[in-house]
C-alpha cells in the first residue's frame, strides 16, 4: 500500500517494511516484525487513521505511526 510518499510492504514472513517511493530505487526506510506471526502473512496492511492495522489469521494488530509516536 501507498501513503505519505511511501510504500507499506508486508513480506510472507510477516515481516513489515516501510520503503520510499522512488523511482530512482529501493530506498529501505525501516522495518519490524509483529509481536506475533502465526503462518504466513497474506492480509495486505491497512492505514486507517494515522494507524497501521495487520491481520494476522484471527488476530488484529494495530500500531499508532503518527507523528512523533
């Protein structure tokens, strides 16, 4: 998904990687992996609110990402 002149990427793995929108190239901002990963991660990312929501097969992780969290 895009926002704010990034890409929000989750990998199969679970991992979560927050990459700028270049198109000179892959410019790797930041990256983490939830607290949980049950399987793999297929649920595409969700901005909603100055908050970032992972489904993660019947759990629902929510991370505040505005500015100055």
């Amino acid at each position: 998904m895009a926002a704010d002149g990034h890409l929000v990427f989750r990998y199969e793995d679970g991992v979560v990687a927050l990459i700028e929108a270049n198109p000179g190239g892959y410019q790797l901002k930041g990256e983490f992996k939830p607290a949980s990963v049950n399987g793999k991660a297929w649920a595409h990312p969700v901005i909603a609110g100055k908050r970032l929501y992972l489904r993660d097969q019947d759990e629902l992780h929510c991370y505040d990402i505005g500015a100055g969290s």
